[in-house]
C-alpha cells in the first residue's frame, strides 16, 4: 500500500481513534481546543516538511523536499470531491481560490452535475462514478447525511480505495466520522468537518466563509491532514466531541433554521393583522438585528423582553388563544417558548 500521491501521514495516522486532539479534557468546556495543536499535529501529518523519516509509520518514506513548508506540502494535496452541492462547492471554490490544495475529481448524481460543478469552481475534472474517480489524498462526501454511508460504501468497493487508503471526511453536524466505517476497514482515516454556517447559496456561502467556526471529530490522522487546509482557507476549527454530535447539531439547528421558521411564522402573523408585505419585512429586520446585538452583547437572559418575560400573564394567555384559534401549531409552539421565556428569566436557563 501506498500513499496516495506521496504524501504520507507520520505516527498520527496509526493512532485510530485514540484521544481526539486539540478538545479539552475539561468537561466544563468541552469544545475548547488547544491552539497549538494544529501546528503540531500537521508537521507529525506531513513529515516531508521536516524531511524526517518515521520509522513504524505505516508510509515509512517521506518525500525527500527538507525545504518543503506547510503550505507548500498542502499545495501537493489531492482532493476529490463526491457529492457536488451547496457545501462541497463552496468549500472547493474556498480552496481553488486560496490555491490551497488541488482540486482533482468531481463527481455527483449526474455527469452534468459535476460539469457544472467544475465551472463554479474554476478547477478540477468531472468524472461519471466514483469507480472513475483517481486516487488523492483527501476525499470530501459532501452529500446529504441520509447519503454519507452509501456514498463511503460505494466508494470503498472501488480498486483505487482498497489499493490506496486516504482520508475522507463528510460534513455532516450530525453524524459522526464512523459513518463511513466501510472506509476505515481499509486502513483509512475518517473525520467530519461542519461548517457553522448556513449555505443556502453557494456563491453567497464562499464570500461568507471567512471566520466560519468549523466544528471537527473523527481520527487523529485525518484531523491532522485536516485542521491547517481549514485554516487555509478561511476557517476555525474546533473540537466536537463524537458522542455529542446530535446534541451539538441541535444547538446550530435552534439557532439558525428553527429562527427562520419563526420568522415565517413573524410574517404570516403580520399578514393576518393586516400589515403590508415591506412593512412586515422592514419589523422583521429591525426586530431580528436588535435581538442579535442584544443577545450578543448581554447573554440570552438579559437580552429578553416581551409579556412573558415580565409576567404579564393575561396577555400572554390571551395572545396564546388568539394564535391558537388562526394557526394551532404555532399556538402550540407560542404556549411552550412563553414557558421557556418565563423560566429564562426567572433562571438565567431554560433547563428545568
Ligand atoms: N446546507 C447547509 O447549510 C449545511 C451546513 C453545514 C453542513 N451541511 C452538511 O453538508 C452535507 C451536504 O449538504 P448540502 O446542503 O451541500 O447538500 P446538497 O446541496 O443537497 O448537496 C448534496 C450533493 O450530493 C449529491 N448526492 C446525493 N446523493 C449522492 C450519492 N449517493 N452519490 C453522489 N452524490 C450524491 C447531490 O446530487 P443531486 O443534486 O443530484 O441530488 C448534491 O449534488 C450534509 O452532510 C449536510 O448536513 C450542510
């Protein structure tokens, strides 16, 4: 076995599963991550920087460039991407741009996805299957979550997987790195990058890319490899703890699309007490910017008001009945968030 394109992953590679790098210890904060464990790991991850040579490494032989830097080993990476929508392309697009890495292999449900995928891109070649797909040094499946397992199946049953083992990484908040297990049983290493963003338009989502917290888990080998191309591109990785992850990913869902729900909600709220489209639209927007700075600059226990919050108890059982009486979900959403906002205020939390 070699690596794929002669790069080659030091002692970090064999390590499996072993403690997840860069997350703290502490169970008070479990997502802090140690700043100086990128560099570390990714001069362990590329030993060509070094030009050391690891004896026990799995890829003993690095390539002979003592002058190589960081960048420049990162230059030599190969990616191939499966899965061509919304986060992979931002992400390519993130790494033609910098120049990071190169992009190699693009493919999706269709021929003509992938094309179009090269085109927005700018770099890289649409292939027809993942059996068509060349051997690289890091591979993204970018697909939807329901996806990741039969994507990392399918690409496992490929000759160019079983020869070359590599790393693959999805990008599910949700799923852990051990979703694409048939992936590990051929000595690859797996890891899961989330970007805390939301990409509902790729071309808005890549100039939105900078600073993007970006949650990571998975094997030491593959975050090694992983961590610094993040960084490359505009990223902030952090740890996530694996067992964690449903629990983690609820937290971005609350705080991204089920405020997107309210505000649908916001505006049909509007509309039936007869307030005009753009005027809906303008409270929304003031209502939405306020809140945030608030919740920004106070914490959500002081940055809450409304009849809840202070107690105003019929109008609170009034408006619940309204709301109730035009939309019962919503009603229903109106009765439990007023229970929450209560105890927000009386607690600091919305634990019992
Ligand atoms: N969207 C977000 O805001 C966001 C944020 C953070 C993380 N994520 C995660 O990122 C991943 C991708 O999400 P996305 O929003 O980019 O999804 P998406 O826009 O639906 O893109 C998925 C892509 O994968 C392709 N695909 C589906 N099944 C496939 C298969 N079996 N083999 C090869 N290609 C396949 C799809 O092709 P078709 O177009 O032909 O269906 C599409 O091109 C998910 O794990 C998601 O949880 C999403």
């Amino acid at each position: 076995m070699k690596p794929a394109s002669g790069i080659v992953f030091g002692r970090q590679a064999q390590s499996g599963r072993g403690r997840m790098h860069g997350v703290s210890e502490n169970r008070n904060c479990p997502l802090s991550i140690d700043p100086q464990w990128s560099r570390r790991a990714f001069i362990d991850a590329v030993p060509a920087c070094s030009g050391r040579d690891r004896p026990g490494s799995r890829f003993p032989r690095g390539i002979p460039l003592p002058t190589m830097d960081r960048r420049q080993a990162m230059e030599r990476l190969k990616i191939n991407l499966i899965g061509p929508g919304k986060v992979g392309l931002t992400i390519l697009r993130r790494i033609a741009m910098t120049g990071a890495c190169t992009v190699q292999d693009i493919a999706g449900r269709s021929i003509e996805k992938a094309e179009a995928a090269v085109a927005f891109v700018g770099a890289g070649a649409a292939v027809r299957s993942v059996a068509d797909m060349r051997q690289a040094d890091l591979w993204l499946l970018t697909v939807p979550d329901s996806q990741v397992a039969t994507a990392a199946a399918e690409l496992a049953a490929t000759p160019t997987a079983s020869d070359t083992p590599s790393v693959a990484v999805h990008c599910s908040g949700f799923l852990p790195a051990d979703e694409m297990k048939p992936l590990r049983a051929l000595g690859w290493q797996l890891a899961s990058l989330h970007p805390v963003l939301t990409f509902a338009e790729p071309a808005k989502a890549v100039s939105h890319f900078d600073g993007v917290s970006c949650g990571m888990e998975g094997d030491a080998g593959a975050l090694a490899l992983v961590e610094p191309l993040v960084t490359e591109i505009g990223g902030m990785p952090f740890g996530i703890r694996s067992e964690a992850k449903a629990i983690y990913h609820a937290a971005a869902v609350f705080s991204s699309n089920f405020n997107v729900v309210l505000q649908a909600i916001a505006r049909e709220a509007w509309a039936k007490a007869g307030v005009p489209d753009d005027v809906a639209a303008a409270l929304n927007a003031t209502l939405m910017s306020a809140c945030t700075d608030n919740v920004m600059e106070l914490g959500p226990a002081r940055a809450l008001t409304g009849p809840a919050s202070r107690g105003d108890q019929r109008v609170v059982d009034e408006q619940e009945a309204a709301v109730r009486s035009w939309h019962p979900d919503a009603g229903e959403i109106y009765r439990e968030m007023s229970v929450l906002a209560q105890r927000l205020k009386r607690t600091g939390g919305t634990l019992e």
